[in-house]
C-alpha cells in the first residue's frame, strides 16, 4: 500500500510532471507520459464530482 501512495504522490508532483524520463526506449517514455496524463484527468474529474455533490 505505501507504494501506491509513493505512486500517487509522484505523479501529483508537479516538478515531476514535466520532468522527461530516462528511457532509452521511446514507447516506455510515451506510455509514461499518457499515463501521467490519463491520471492527472482522473483527478480533476473526482474533484469535479466532488464539488457538484456539495
């Protein structure tokens, strides 16, 4: 479980955000970049979920 919220917490970094990865490999490098995205949106949609229920 503390993994998963290492994950988290990384991801919601910003410095981390824009930050390139290391990877040789230029699929790994995309599919970290849509992930980081994909999740970024997850977020701003339970924070608009939660604010249309208040």
């Amino acid at each position: 479980m503390k993994s998963v919220l290492q994950k988290i917490i990384y991801y919601i970094n910003p410095f981390n955000l824009f930050r390139r990865d290391d990877s040789p490999d230029v699929y790994l490098r995309m599919m970290h970049g849509i992930n980081k995205i994909s999740f970024l949106l997850f977020l701003i949609t339970i924070i608009v979920l939660i604010i249309r229920r208040i």
